[in-house]
C-alpha cells in the first residue's frame, strides 16, 4: 500500500510517500480502508521527533481516520464494509490502517468520512477536558486558546453542546475569530489584549480555560479565571511550557487540571468508546460537525503538515488517500 512515512527528524518537509507492506491487524484489531486521515499538530512535532510518541524511524504518523473494516475479529461487531471512524495512535496516514477494535467507532450514517476523521482526536480530547478533567457545570463560561485550530473548534462545540455559559474564543486574526464564531463561539478576542477584553466582556472572570497554546499566555490566562476556576493543560503550541507560582492557585482558589487523553487510556481500554458514546447523540443532531479546513492527497502530506507549522491551518487539516 502507499503511506506516508517519517523517515527523519527534520520537520514537515522531510515526510515521504512510500510503498510498505500492507498492515497486518495483531490480536483484538480491526484493518481499515481508509477514506480520509485527520492530520494535526502532534504530527508535526514527531516529524521532529519532539511528542510523547516517537517510535524507531521510520514510521508511518496519523492518529485517526475513518473508512470502511476491511476485517475485524470474530465477535468485535464489526464487519466489512461497516462505516467506522477510529483513533489509530499511529499508522493513518495510509491507504490501510490497522486499530484495536476497542478504538474503532461507529460512523453515523449522516456523517461523511471527512467529518468523521476529523471527530476523534479533537473532540475526545475536548470532551475529556471539559467534561472528565474540568467537570463543567452546566452554564459554567468557558475560554478557548487557539479557537480556530483543530482542537479550538471543537472545545467551543463540545462546550456548546454539554451546556456551557459563555464561550470566547481567542485568535490571533480577526479571520481565525470569524472561523471561531462559525463554529459556536459566542464571541472572540485577540490573543494580543484576550485578557483585558475577556474580563470586560466577562467581568469576574470565566470558570474554564482551554489551553492549547501555554507559553507566554498562561499566567493572563489563569488571571482571566473566576474564584474555584479551572485551567485546562491541553497543549504548547506556542512553543514553551509555562510555569506557574503556586501562591497564585491558592491567593485565588484556581485549578490547573492536565488533560492527557493518550496516557489516559493506555490503563483503561474503555475509555475511547466511553467518549465516543457521549459525543455521538451531539454528532447525530448536528450540535458537532466539525470545521473541515484543507484537504490534501497522500502525495501533499508535506503541504498539509507545513499548513499547520505556520499557523495557517484553521479547522481540522485532512488527507485523503
Ligand atoms: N492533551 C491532549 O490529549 C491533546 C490531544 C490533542 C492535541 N493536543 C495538543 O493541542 C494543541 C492544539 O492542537 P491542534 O491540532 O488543535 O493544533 P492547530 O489546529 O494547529 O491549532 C493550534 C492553534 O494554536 C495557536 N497558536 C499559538 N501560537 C502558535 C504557534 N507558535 N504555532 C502554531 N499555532 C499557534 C493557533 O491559533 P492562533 O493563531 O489563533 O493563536 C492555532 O490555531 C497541540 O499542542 C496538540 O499537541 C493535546
């Protein structure tokens, strides 16, 4: 089959398509046809092999995709031809992708193998950060840090669709605060003033921040918090890892929560259709229907990992085999 493979460490331009032997599914794995490939930041940080998950060169990224089984394990209940999407961890960035079953999801009949690539990293994380590690309340008001990104977007609707207050989005571009405002937003401000702007547009501070980004960011986003707010760790697209005075937690009565959904399942299997199963009514109704961006073949892998190393990517990024 083609895939496309990281065969060093010398950042998106590096990226090779390749043939390779066809995946073969180990015990408990379903293979996948794969109709569409979700690509997102953490693909660009292996190609310099600088995230959690950076296996022996060289390897084939793309941590979900959706598609058709081609064969599934006996009693798994899925069966060829099923319409499924899946959390690959590795591997997607393929005509074929291999995933424990436990991993690969129904697709609803409405939704189309872009949305569906699009819906697993993304809004799992976003429905484990605010739902499982932020236990937000309903009403609560929620702030998000890259809105526009791939994981932005689909904070503002999972926080939509579970009963958030208010939700802001933070942009660094008008242009990314109108695509932040398609998605759901109720409002947007830019990342040069987010924290001036957010507490006039919210006096007393907002009871959840969505930190995608950290670096110099963080410390105004913990000012932007209300008494018994909580901050949410998500990523570091902005380079560095904040610290934080612990004092500043205390004086305030603030959290800071990590949210690490990979770890997160590694002892607990069941996890990912735990979240699937939450997140499909809100597919089924619409209330998620992700924010698709560019659209590139196996072939422009390199173009669409560069889309997001500049920050140009807005919504999810997606290859199409
Ligand atoms: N914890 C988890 O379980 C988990 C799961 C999935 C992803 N993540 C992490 O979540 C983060 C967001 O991922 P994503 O796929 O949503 O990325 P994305 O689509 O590229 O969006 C990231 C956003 O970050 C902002 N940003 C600020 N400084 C940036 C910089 N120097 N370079 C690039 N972007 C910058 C950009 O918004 P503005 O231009 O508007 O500022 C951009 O829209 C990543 O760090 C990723 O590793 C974590």
């Amino acid at each position: 089959m083609r895939a496309v493979q990281i065969t060093t460490h010398d950042g998106p331009g590096a990226v090779r398509l390749a043939d390779v032997p066809d995946p073969v599914p180990a015990a408990g794995e379903a293979l996948i046809a794969v109709r569409a490939a979700g690509v997102s930041f953490p693909e660009v940080l292996q190609t310099r092999g600088r995230y959690q998950l950076s296996p022996t060169l060289p390897f084939v990224p793309g941590s979900e995709v959706a598609g058709e089984v081609v064969m599934a394990p006996a009693g798994s209940g899925l069966a060829p031809g099923d319409r499924v999407a899946a959390f690959t961890m590795l591997g997607g960035f393929a005509e074929l992708a291999a995933a424990p079953v436990t991993r690969v999801l129904p697709l609803p009949d409405g939704t189309s193998f872009d949305q569906g690539a699009a819906l697993p990293l993304n809004y799992l994380t976003a429905w484990f950060a605010l739902v499982q590690r932020g236990r937000m309340r309903a009403g609560e008001s929620v702030l998000v840090q890259g809105a526009a990104g791939g994981v932005g977007t689909a904070a503002i609707q999972v926080a939509r669709a579970f009963g958030a207050g208010t939700v802001i989005a933070v942009t660094s571009t008008h242009e990314k605060g109108a695509v932040a405002l398609g998605a759901g937003a109720d409002t947007y401000v830019l990342a040069e003033s987010f924290k001036d702007d957010t507490l006039a547009a919210h006096p007393g501070g907002v009871d959840l921040v969505v930190d995608t980004v950290g670096d110099d960011r963080f410390t105004d986003s913990l000012r932007c918090l209300r008494d018994d707010g909580r901050l949410l760790v998500v990523g570091f697209t902005g380079g560095d890892i904040p610290s934080v005075k612990v004092n500043r937690l205390l004086l305030n009565n603030i959290s800071v929560v990590g949210v690490g959904l990979g770890a997160y399942g590694v002892t607990r299997p069941t996890h990912v259709r735990e979240g699937w199963n939450a997140l499909l009514p809100f597919v089924e109704n619409g209330a998620l229907a992700p924010v698709i961006g560019e659209v590139f073949t196996l072939d422009q892998a390199d173009q669409a990992l560069r889309l997001i190393d500049d920050r140009r990517a807005v919504g999810k990024v997606l290859l199409r085999p």
